[in-house]
C-alpha cells in the first residue's frame, strides 16, 4: 500500500512517502484522499529572474549601473542574481572587502535598496563574486540559504579559478546558482569541463531537499566558463562579427562542441548566441585586441581572438518515472491506470518552467576587457506556501523614552532555536546585516502563549530621531528571514528634544540659544514646586505601604520559589547527568562498532588497491609486449612489399599479416581501454579509502572526546576549561543520530560497492588477459602456416621454372644444330645448280638450227627449276629455324627473370620474414 504527501518539502513531490498499510478499505481511503489533495486549478505566478555576469578585470565599478540593471525598464524583475569575476583581491583590499563589503556590493546595495531590492545573501571567493537580491515582499518566502565555494586554481589550492554557488528555496522550490571562473586558453577545453564536473561533485549541501548541486529542481550554470571558437582564424572571425553572421561561429565553440560530447553538459540549455562575443577588448572601447601582448623576454605576444567566454546556462531537473513498486500484484490494468494517472497529478501540483525572454550582451561598459552578458528569465511556479512563518506586530507607540514590546505568532511550525534574532530596520534597509538594533528571541521574551510571544525591547536600543521602520524575524538554523512586519512609525525621544539632543529639529535660532545657555535646565529646577493637599498625602502614604507590602510578599514567594527551583535543579542536574554518562557509554560502544566495521573496510579497499595495482602492472607489460609482434608483422607487410612483378600478390599470407595487425591493433586497443577503465577504479578505490580514513579519524577523535566526557565529574578540575568550548559547539550540532549512523555506514557502502566493482573488473581483466593472449597466438600461428604454404608454393614455382628451363636450353642446341645442316644442304645444292645453269648458257650459244629444245634441254630447265625450288625450301625453313630460335631465347629470358622473381620472393618469405618472426613468441599474459 502507498500513501502520497505533498506539503512544503518540494522533495516531496518527486519522492513518494510510503506508509504500511493492511485492507483495500485503506488502500481506497489513501488514494481518494491522494486525489482530493490535488488541486490543479491553483494559480500559476510568474516571477522575473534577473541575471548578470561580468568579469571586471580587477577594475573599480563604474559610476552608473542603470543600464547594466535595465532600471528603466517597464518590466521590474523580482530577483536579481549577479555573478562577477576577477573582483580585485589583493591581499589588503581582499581583507577589507571581507570586514566592509567590496565596492562592487556598496554600488549594487546601494543602486537597488531605494528600490525596494535587500540583498539576501552574497558569497566571496577572491576574485568570485556572487550576489542575490530581491524584492523585499519575496524575502519571507526565500529559505534554506546556503553558500559554498569550490577552488580549482593551482591543483585545487588556489581561489582564482573556481566556483561560488548560492542555493534556496523560492516559494518551496530548490533552486541553486552557480557563478564560475574556469580555466583560460584554448587548450584547456577539456580541463575547463573537468573542473565543471569537479565543482558539481565536491559542493554538498545540508539537508535531504538537495543534497548536491544537480539535485534542484532548477540550477543555473553562468560566469566566465573561457570557451573559445576553435579552428576559425581572426579575419574570418572578424568578418563574422562585422556582418552579424554569429550563426557561423557556433558550431566551432568549444561549449557547443562539448556539449555534444558530455552527457552532463547535454543537461544544460542556453538561449542562441545571438550577440557579439564579450571578450577580448581593448579597455573603454567596442574594439576587440588590438594591441601587441608582451610576452615574456620582451616577446610580442599573440592577439586574443574574439569568444563568447561570458554564458549564462540553465538546467531543470527531469522528472523521474514512477516507480514500479508501487503497483501491487493483483492490481489490473484499470487500477495501474488510474494510479499512473494520481501519480502524474501530484507531481504536477507544483511544477516548475523556465522561460528565457532575452540573452544579450552590454556594450556600453568599458573598463573591463569583457563585456557583461545578460540574461532575463520567467520562473513560472505554482507557490507551495504564500504565507510567512511568522507574524510581526510592533506593539503600540515606539520612542527612545520608554520600553518597547514586540509580539510575533509562528503561523507554521518551523525549526526556531535560541539564535533566532528580531531586528529593527529602516524602511529601505540593504541587506541582512544593516539592521539598527536586534533582540534575541528566547533571551528577550516576557510574555508567551500557545499563539503569541511578547519580546522587549529596551528603550536604549531605540533610535532617538525615530523614522519608518520594520521588524524582521530571522531564522539561525534556515538562515534566512521568515517574517516581515508592517512599516511602522518610531517617533522622535521627546526627552533628547527637551534636551536639545535633536539640533536638526531646532530652528536656527533656537539652537544658537541652546547653545550659549547650557544652564536652562537648571532654571528649569529652580522654579516654584508644586503644593499637596493633606488628603493628598495620607493617599500617597497608604500607596507607598501596600506597595511595600505587596512587594515583600512577591519578594517572599520569590524566595520560597527560588529555593524550591533550586531543589528540583539539583535534582534534575544529578538525574541528567546520570543519563548523560548512560548516553555517554552507549555512544562510546556505537563510536568503537563503526571503528571497527570501518577499519575492517578500510582493510579490504587497501588489499584490493594492492591486488589491482599488481593487475595494472600486468596490464602495462601486457602492452609493452605487443609492441614487438606488430612491429614484426609491420615490418613483414613492409618488406613483401618489395616483392616484384607477378609475385606482388595479394596473397593469404599477405591477408593473414593484415588481420595479424587487426588483431594486434585491436588487442592494444582494448588493453588501454582496459588500463584506463582499472586507472580510474583504483581512482575509486582510493576515494573510497580517502573517505573511511576520515572517517575512521573523525571516530577516534570522537572516542577520545567522548571518554574524556564521561570520566569528567561536577568535581573535574577541567570542566572550568571546558565550559567556553562547549558553549561554542553546541549550536553546531546538526547532525541527527540517524544520520550519523547513515554516514558511516554510505562510506562503508561506496567502499563496498568500489570493491566488489574491482573485483569485478579483476575478473574481466583475467579473462581478457587470457584471451587476447589466445587470440593473438592462434592469430600469429595461422600466419605462420600460411608463410610456410606461401614457401612451399614458391619453391616448387621455381623448381618447375628451372625443369622447364632445361629442356628449353636443349631445344635452343637441337634448334642450332638444324639451322647449321640446313646452311650446309643449301651450299650443297647451289653448286648443281651452278652447273646447270652454266649448260644451259652454253647451250644457249649452239648455231642457227642446232638450237633446238631437245630433251637435253628440256632437262636442264627441268634441274635448274627444281634445284631452285628445293634451295627455296631450304632457306625458308632455314628462316623459320631462326624464328623458333629467337622465340626460344624469348622464352629463356622470360624463365630466367621470372626465376630471379622467384628466388626474391623466396628470400622475402623465407630469410627476412621468417627471421623476424622466428623470436615472436606469444605468452599468457
């Protein structure tokens, strides 16, 4: 069963109040109930946020801050917050800032307090100023004010980078401002998110409302955050800024650039970049650097490029799921519906929206290199509380002459302690501390009931010249003030105007006479006195005798009462101090259990930062000795390379060398991930140790106290000494028992949790050790194989190469020989030929008749023509032996290159590669 809550805690209406309960009636009752607290149609206020920041560059304010504040506008805001940067903070003036307020906060208290603005709260880190104003009708409704700081500068040491934060309740909403001044460069983007993060984890807040920066339901983020506009260079930049082309620029800013990196960031808006970057300018100018930097050794440095260093960002805190816890087992779609349905009600009961109306820049202000930026909100709320916690009366006329009585009714109950303080202020007042005169509300109380308390206030604390006054309520443990009353008159003393105390309400004149007659009171003394009548003086008589009476009857009542009060002390003193030495022991037994539940953590964390060291080293040699396979397989895919004409292939092993460098790569990759991932848990680990050490400290430093508080008695001669420092440290104690049990008990919890994620991440280590291991050995003896394949293959390429080398060389020597027999038959069948053809010349010569064709003729013709014939077939096979002779010496040539291919490739494979693998040995790692 569950029961919803909503009241003035806005924790309350994300968190869900759970309340055992047994039956459906009551289940049915809860819900009805739930749901008729819910009242959607309450009106939804809209209040203006105004915001301002502006590194000032160690200058003095200026004179006028009008225009900054926009105090002529029609539309008033009802909060000013104004974050300002590198404030002046030499060490003397940085003092006397401390001790009177810095002149920045003299020139906005004193600009905005006729208006009807108090500064609330203000907190000062160095140069980091933080200032919160508002209207004095809001101040009621502002409470749980606190301030923190964080230092970033010089390893965290240093108060010149940083943040100041200022978180409250407005209305019951947590809001929280954060005015910071990061990092400088361009480099140090990174950093400059570091330090964000740095800042939003280390600043803690008391109270379970918000507890840390993210935990409110609206934070703003502004300040001097130094981004620049990376990559752009001057001129282009320039010429952007010149014709208004802002748009260009954005997506080189290094906050945009993050943003998309960071997933804290991603939380954060901002309105568009819609004015000119604020920073660098020459002094009283609108010109950005223009003059040459000195650098050091009388170097000219470079100029500053143009950037929107000055931001003003917000965040609103997402609305969680409803948890599923809250369904029950039996419950059927229509009961989850309309308990999703209640759900989303409540949480809406009092929401929260941001509205940024404009987001601009000053440029009229110029005795800083920045130029101020500004931005103007709409906080639209629906009101958890529009009553104050107290209600303020001034009780009749009010003067110097007598006595005065404040009354106050506590309209809602509220944590009131002994250090609350009512104080009087002038209409107009400036801030907190500008009060006239105070009272201490327990220490001043005359009169109470269950409705009203009656507080005095002593006449010599009332201002003699009188004015328009208030009267505040401030609460010590909300820090803040609950209640105002209405303006009201104090009149002028009329004793110090007898008296000539007040010169400024005497006429010139008169007061010149008061002047050379000091002695008119004393003429005053010497006139006649008055005459009695003697009925007169019986009466006075009788007046001054039972006035003496009653008095010593009240004197003897006040004896009899004052001795039994003294009884029932002593009484009450020995029985409270008995039961202070009980708690005493009881709370030495709890001190020593969580002593030991801590040291036996702490013990556990300091071994496991041990074991993990031993396994980051394992990681790091890991590391080092992939470094000697990759540059083997590295230099192996180099030298293949040189491999030349055919044989420079894409082969497998040339396919197995690049997946080897895969799996190596990959591998590295991975143990670096992994190394980081172990680096930052040992990070862990030690933050965890840090905290249970001190914890541990704070233990025994609390035993000690406490077992020198139980041995002291009423008859110690050291509680005398003790008195002074216990006086000081009570009003401190904020911490409920609860929650100092649940302290120790979240560092042994984070310890826990640190350590069983090492020992996790131990056993992932272990197997990715062994894996990786394995995968590049199985990887480096496929590798292998397929080199000692490729060898193989190689070889007998060049053994059938060279075979067939052979038998072409012996045909090259059958073909020559053919050639020099085919010569020889042409010589051979050319002298036959020579023969008949000199016959037939001859012949040729017979006489008239006698040259006849007879068969001696016919048969020369018939020699000479087939003697011709067959020395033509000679010679053209003679010519086609030359032709095959040159093809086969082609073909030679070709076989002896291609063999010189091979015998490379083989050396390649075989001697170079094969040496630089031949050390790689892969071990476990």
């Amino acid at each position: 069963m569950f029961v919803l809550g909503l009241g003035n805690d806005p924790g309350t209406v994300y968190g869900f109040q759970r309340q055992e309960k047994t039956g459906v009636k009551m289940e049915q009752e809860a819900l009805s109930s739930a749901l008729s607290s819910v009242s959607l149609d309450r009106k939804i206020d809209a209040f203006r946020l105004y915001m301002v920041t502006w590194n000032v560059a160690t200058a003095e304010p200026p004179d006028d801050v009008t225009s900054l504040l926009q105090l002529n506008s029609s539309k008033k805001a009802d909060l000013y917050v104004i974050g300002l940067q590198e404030v002046r903070a030499a060490p003397l003036k940085f003092m006397t800032d401390l001790a009177f307020d810095d002149s920045w906060s003299h020139l906005f208290m004193n600009t905005l307090a006729p208006l009807g603005y108090i500064k609330v709260s203000s907190i000062r880190m160095q140069g980091l100023l933080l200032l919160f104003f508002s209207k004095i009708e809001h101040v009621p409704f502002i409470r749980d004010l606190q301030v923190m700081y964080t230092r970033t500068g010089i390893y965290g040491y240093w108060g010149n980078k940083g943040g100041v934060t200022i978180r409250l309740s407005f209305y019951g909403h947590m809001l929280c401002f954060l005015n910071c001044h990061l990092a400088a460069h361009m480099k140090y983007a990174s950093e400059r998110v570091d330090e964000f993060e740095y800042i939003l984890d280390s600043q803690t807040f008391q109270g379970k409302k918000a507890s840390s920066i993210l935990d409110h339901k609206v934070v703003f983020w502004f300040g001097d955050l130094n981004f620049r506009i990376e990559d752009h260079g001057m001129h282009f930049i320039r010429n952007c800024i010149t014709s208004k082309n802002f748009n260009l620029m954005w997506s080189k800013d290094q906050l945009t650039v993050m943003k998309k990196k960071v997933p804290k960031l991603q939380q954060f808006e901002e309105g568009p970049l819609d004015f000119q970057p604020t920073y660098k300018f020459d002094l009283n100018s609108d010109n950005y650097d223009s003059r040459v930097q000195k650098a050091w050794f009388g170097l000219n440095g470079k100029k500053r490029k143009p950037a929107w260093c000055d931001r003003i960002l917000w965040r609103v805190k997402p609305r969680p799921p409803p948890p599923e816890d809250i369904f029950e087992e039996d419950d059927d779609d229509a009961a989850k519906e309309k308990k999703k349905k209640l759900l989303e009600d409540l949480m809406e009961q009092y929401p929260l929206k941001v509205v940024q109306d404009s987001y601009t820049s000053n440029m009229e202000y110029g005795v800083s290199d920045h130029k101020p930026v500004i931005g103007t909100f709409r906080l639209e709320l629906r009101k958890m509380y529009d009553i104050p916690l107290v209600r303020l009366c001034a009780e009749g006329d009010w003067s110097a002459d007598m006595d005065a009585m404040v009354t106050y009714s506590p309209l809602q109950p509220f944590p009131s302690s002994a250090w609350d303080w009512i104080g009087l202020y002038k209409v107009g007042f400036r801030s907190i501390s500008d009060y006239i005169t105070y009272t201490w509300v327990k220490d001043d109380q005359v009169a109470f009931n269950d409705e009203v308390v009656q507080v005095y206030v002593s006449k010599e604390e009332i201002p003699v010249r009188g004015g328009e006054c208030v009267l505040c309520y401030y609460s010590s443990n909300l820090q803040c003030i609950v209640g105002i009353s209405e303006p009201f008159k104090v009149h002028e003393s009329r004793a110090a105007i007898e008296e000539g105390l007040l010169p400024e309400n005497i006429n010139g004149l008169d007061q010149a006479v008061a002047t050379v007659k000091p002695d008119s009171a004393m003429s005053r003394v010497m006139e006649p006195a008055h005459t009695f009548l003697p009925s007169e003086w019986k009466h006075a008589n009788r007046v001054h005798f039972r006035s003496a009476e009653a008095e010593r009857a009240r004197s003897e009542r006040l004896a009899a009462e004052c001795k039994r009060l003294m009884e029932e002390s002593e009484r009450s003193a020995k029985r409270m101090q008995q039961d202070a030495n009980q708690r005493l022991e009881h709370r030495i037994k709890d001190i020593k259990f969580w002593r030991q539940e801590l040291d036996q953590k702490l013990q556990e964390v300091v071994q496991e930062i041990e074991v993990l060291i031993t396994f980051k080293n394992r990681v790091e040699r890991a590391l080092e000795s992939c470094s000697e396979p990759l540059k083997a397989t590295l230099d192996c895919l180099n030298e293949r390379q040189k491999r030349v004409a055919i044989d420079l292939v894409s082969d497998e092993v040339e396919r197995e060398l690049l997946k080897e460098k895969d799996v190596i790569e990959g591998v590295i990759t991975l143990l670096q991930r992994t190394l980081e991932q172990i680096i930052e848990q040992i990070r862990l680990n030690r933050s965890a140790k840090y905290y249970l050490e001190k914890d541990l400290r704070d233990k025994f430093q609390a035993e000690r106290i406490d077992d020198f508080c139980s041995m002291l008695t009423s008859t110690s001669a050291s509680v005398e000494e003790q008195i002074g420092a216990a006086q000081f440290t009570a009003g401190g104690a904020t911490v409920t028992p609860e929650e100092w049990e649940s302290f120790s008990n979240i560092n042994i919890s984070k310890a826990e949790k640190e350590r069983n994620s090492s020992l996790s991440l131990r056993a992932l280590v272990d197997s990715l050790l062994e894996q990786t291991a394995a995968d590049m050995r199985q990887q480096h003896d496929a590798t292998g194989i397929a080199l000692e394949l490729r060898i193989q293959e190689t070889r007998t390429a060049k053994a059938q190469l060279e075979d067939q080398l052979d038998k072409l060389l012996v045909e090259i020597a059958n073909q020559e020989q053919n050639m020099e027999a085919l010569k020889v038959a042409i010589a051979d069948k050319e002298e036959p030929l020579k023969v008949a053809q000199a016959r037939l010349y001859a012949r040729s010569q017979r006489p008239g008749v006698e040259l006849c064709h007879d068969p001696v003729h016919t048969r020369l013709l018939s020699e000479v023509q087939e003697l011709t014939g067959h020395i033509m077939r000679l010679k053209e096979g003679l010519g086609h032996s030359e032709m095959e002779l040159k093809a086969l010496t082609r073909n030679q040539l070709a076989l002896e290159e291609e063999i010189q291919v091979k015998s490379n490739s083989l050396y390649i494979d075989e001697v170079v590669c094969s040496q630089l693998r031949q050390p790689i040995a892969i071990h476990n790692f």
